[in-house]
C-alpha cells in the first residue's frame, strides 16, 4: 500500500521531520467551452487558483458543461441519421438503374449493396 506519493508536494521536504507535513491538496474540476466550440473538463491539483487555459475560452459550470454535452450528442446521432439515410437513397438509386438496365436483381443487389424491397421498374421488366 502507498503510504506517500513517490516525490514530494511543494512546502514538503520529504524528511519527515519538519512538523509541518502538508497533506497532498484535492483535485478540483472544471469545466471549460473553448472559442472552437470544443468542451472540456478539467482535474487541477494545485494552489487553489483556476487553472490556466492552453487556448482561447472560458471557464463554464458543470450544468452548463452537461447541458452542451448532451446538445452535442444529440447533434451528432441527428447528423449519423441524415449521413445513413443518405446512403441508403443513394443505394436503392443505384439498384434502380441497375434493374432499368437488365441487370438481374441478384447481381444489382451485389452491386449496389441495396438490401430492402424489391422494386418494380417501369419499362425495364418483362
């Protein structure tokens, strides 16, 4: 079991003789939102101040952290729907004109890696 940290805290001498043994201090969390619109949450063990930040932002409470988290989240599983629906159009356009051209829908569904109904083609079956 560690019964110290391997180095020791500023205001310690590491003797154990100056009476004066400074307990190791807690880590302290923030939040931060930066001007990219990147969040953030910050652990600092130190003097007590805030902690300085490495680019451009400002220092947020945690409900507000919370509350961008779960904006992005939801941002990001609107966006994957668009990007998957998207792809799924783009499939049954490209099984569609395989279809219209003859191609047998074994083949058209290979090819366009179409997996949903089958789908009449005006004029392209006999």
């Amino acid at each position: 079991m560690l019964d110290s940290l391997p180095w020791p805290w500023p205001g310690h001498d590491g003797d154990g003789d100056d009476g004066g043994d400074q307990p190791a201090p807690q880590p302290r969390n923030f939040w931060v939102v930066y001007e990219d619109g990147v969040i953030a949450q910050l652990t600092v063990t130190g003097d007590g101040s805030d902690p300085v930040l490495s680019r451009p932002g400002r220092l947020i409470t945690e409900a507000e952290y919370q509350v961008l988290q779960a904006q992005m989240l939801a941002d990001q599983e609107a966006r994957l729907a668009e990007l998957l629906a998207a792809e799924e159009a783009q499939r049954l356009q490209d099984y569609t004109a395989l279809i219209a051209v003859g191609i047998p829908d074994a083949v058209a569904r290979s090819l366009s890696s179409y997996t949903g109904q089958a789908k009449a083609v005006a004029g392209g079956e006999s």
